[in-house]
C-alpha cells in the first residue's frame, strides 16, 4: 500500500477536487433539468470546444475511439482501404481503423517528435491508400505542413488523432484544425478529461459536421428516421457539463503543466535521462512528459523507491501485441518505434502537482543521475 507522501503518474481525482464546487453545480443543473442526452449542455459545449480548437463545428460523441470512427466513416472509408499511422499510440487508433473495415498501414516515428516520420509516408502509399492519420502523441504535434503537403500531391484525406493533445499549436494553429477533421478523447486522465467517456470530432467542413451529426445517432436527420445507416455514439449531458466547467480552466491548466515541465527539464542531465525535445514553432500540450533512459526498469524502481509514480505509456508498441502481430504492414520496418519503446518512462504530469511535489520528482531525477 502506498503511503499519503506517494506521488501518483496521474491523478483525475485531483481536477475534480480542484473544480468540485463547479462541477457539482453543473451536474446538479443537468440533474433537475431532466434531459440527459444531447441537450443544451451538449449544444453548449460543442460551440465552445470548437471556439477553443478554432475549428468550424464540433460533434460530440461517446468516446474518442468513436470519435476515431466517425471522422474514418465520415471521409468514405470502406473496407480494404488503407489508412496511414503509426504504431506508437494507444492501440485506439488502430482499433478504430480495423472497426470500419480499414486496413492500418504503419510508418515508423520521427525520433524528434516521436510522431508520425514524414519521410517515410510516400514510400507507403499505394492505390489503396485514401488518409493519413498522423498522431499528436502525448501532446507533441505532428509535423503537419509536410503531412498535408504529400495528402494534398496524392489526393489523399487527413484525420487528426488529437486524444493526447488538447489545446496543443504549431505554426499558430491549434491541433485538429490542419486536416479533414481532428477526433480528441475525453478521457478522465487527459488535459481535458471528463468523469467518464467522451469524445469529439472537430472539423471546418458543414457538409462533414452535418453528415457527423447524423451517423452519431442511427444517421437520423430527422427524429427516427435513418437516411442511412449509423450508430449510437452520443456525449451525454452530465459529461458535457463536466467538460464545460473544465474547458474554462483548461489553458491555464496547460499552462500549469508547461511549467511543470520546465522545472523537469532543469532537473534532468540530457545524459542519463533524456527528456522530451524542445521543437521551435510548436506548443506541447503536456499530456505526458516522457523521458527515455537505457536503464528505464532501474529508473522506475528507483523512482518508485523515493515514492514517485511513474508510468510505461506504453509497454508494447501496437504491432507488438498479440492481437497485431505480424499482420499489419510494413510492422518490419518499425526501427524508431521500437527502440523509443525499450527506454520510455512518463513522469508526474497533471496541473494539481504541488510546488513540493514537483521538487521531489526533481531531487529524485538529480539523485538517480548523479549516481549513475
């Protein structure tokens, strides 16, 4: 059992208790209004997240796997055709991919930003071949003027997995605004996490947000009537006015945990422990701060020893799991992903992490350095 002193890698508990007079308000209000599905609080925070990303329309829905989904069926994926990413994500991206009947294609990472390599993506393309889905991992953007380029010369579509990267910019715009749509996760433990699932699709198509809309719900343009065939993937009320509360906190939030990470990076050698890169142009959203370290499993026991968390996000690249195995293309030629995935460790990183705390994680890097 862990002592009152441990420092957990995550900690959704804290925003709430951090937001708890607001939040409990906002449920009350969903509670005694009586409508818990795609009201007013949906409504609301629909325009409000889009007015934050900067994007056009937003679409809610129950998760961000569904989320995933959506934008693939809303960009006329049909089975056998093949989407471009990558396997260092949550296995999401690629479950999402397959539920649609979409065939993953995987280009290796960049070591830089530890996202999609955009060098490798034309050798990849093939007839079959109609998006590119490039991944804002653990907060880094993707470096999307190059990505949008070989989309645009092969006539391709791009889908934003945006689930780690919430409030994150390059070149002066926010994540998720760059491609045909960008699908974000609300999951508890991200930047902006809900008490429960949820998801969103943003985009700056209407004809997409209108098609969106209806394949969320059974692909009803009018009240049980499907023009087409859909699904049931609705935000709820109560998670809505969770997310509107903390969507009015969320840039400071974000702030908070950029500061955070400047006190890590000032406590980490560049030798031992290899913090995240610092890339000109861009603002990382500080969903994980992940360092890499060739004694990664001594460094996490270490850690653990001095009563911080520290966490394996994650332990097996996508194409090293069972249920992927050697059957997802080009999963041979993977070099960049699977030498990041012996040596990556997330430390401590969410906005309610006290001035003391973050000073034990730093004397606990320092400590663990300078032994070595």
């Amino acid at each position: 059992m862990m002592s009152d002193k441990f420092i957990p890698a995550a900690n959704p508990k804290a925003q709430y208790e951090a937001y708890k007079k607001e939040i409990d308000h906002a449920i009350e209000k969903v509670l005694s209004r009586g409508w818990y599905i795609l009201g007013e609080e949906v409504g609301l925070f629909e325009k409000e997240f889009a007015g934050f990303t900067g994007s056009g329309f937003c679409i809610g829905c129950a998760s961000g796997t569904d989320a995933l989904i959506l934008a693939l069926k809303s960009v006329g994926i049909q089975p056998g055709d093949e989407v471009i990413t990558v396997s260092h994500s949550a296995v999401a991206t690629v479950a999402a991919i397959e539920l649609v009947g979409g065939v993953p294609v995987f280009a290796d990472i960049d070591p830089v930003t530890r996202c999609m390599e955009t060098a490798q993506i034309s050798s990849l393309i093939s007839e079959k071949t109609k998006v590119i889905l490039p991944v804002h991992i653990y907060g880094q953007p993707a470096r999307m003027k190059e990505i949008l380029s070989i989309a645009r010369q092969n006539n391709l579509k791009v889908i934003e997995d945006c689930a780690q990267a919430h409030g994150a910019e390059t070149e002066g715009k926010k994540v998720g605004t760059f491609g045909d749509a960008g699908t974000f996760s609300f999951y508890p433990t991200k930047n902006l996490g809900a008490l429960g699932d949820g998801g969103a699709v943003v985009t700056n198509s209407s004809e997409l947000a209108e098609y969106l809309k209806a394949l969320r719900e059974y692909g009803w343009k009018s009240r049980y009537i499907s023009d087409f065939p859909g699904m049931n993937s609705r935000l709820d009320e109560i998670q809505a006015a969770v997310l509107r509360v903390k969507l009015s906190h969320l840039s400071k939030d974000n702030a908070r945990r950029r500061e955070i990470a400047e006190h890590y990076f000032s406590a980490i050698d560049g030798v031992h422990i290899i913090p995240p890169a610092r890339i000109e142009g861009t603002l990382h959203a500080m969903h994980l701060f992940v360092v890499e370290c060739e004694k990664r499993d001594g460094l996490q026991q270490f850690l653990k020893r001095e009563e911080v968390g520290a966490a394996i996000h994650y332990p097996m690249a996508i194409h090293q799991q069972p249920a992927y195995a050697g059957r997802i293309r080009d999963s041979e030629n993977l070099p960049q992903t699977e030498r990041l995935y012996r040596r990556i460790l997330s430390l401590p990183m969410y906005p309610e992490l006290t001035n003391e705390q973050v000073e034990r994680v730093c004397s606990a890097l320092k400590k663990w350095s300078s032994s070595q």
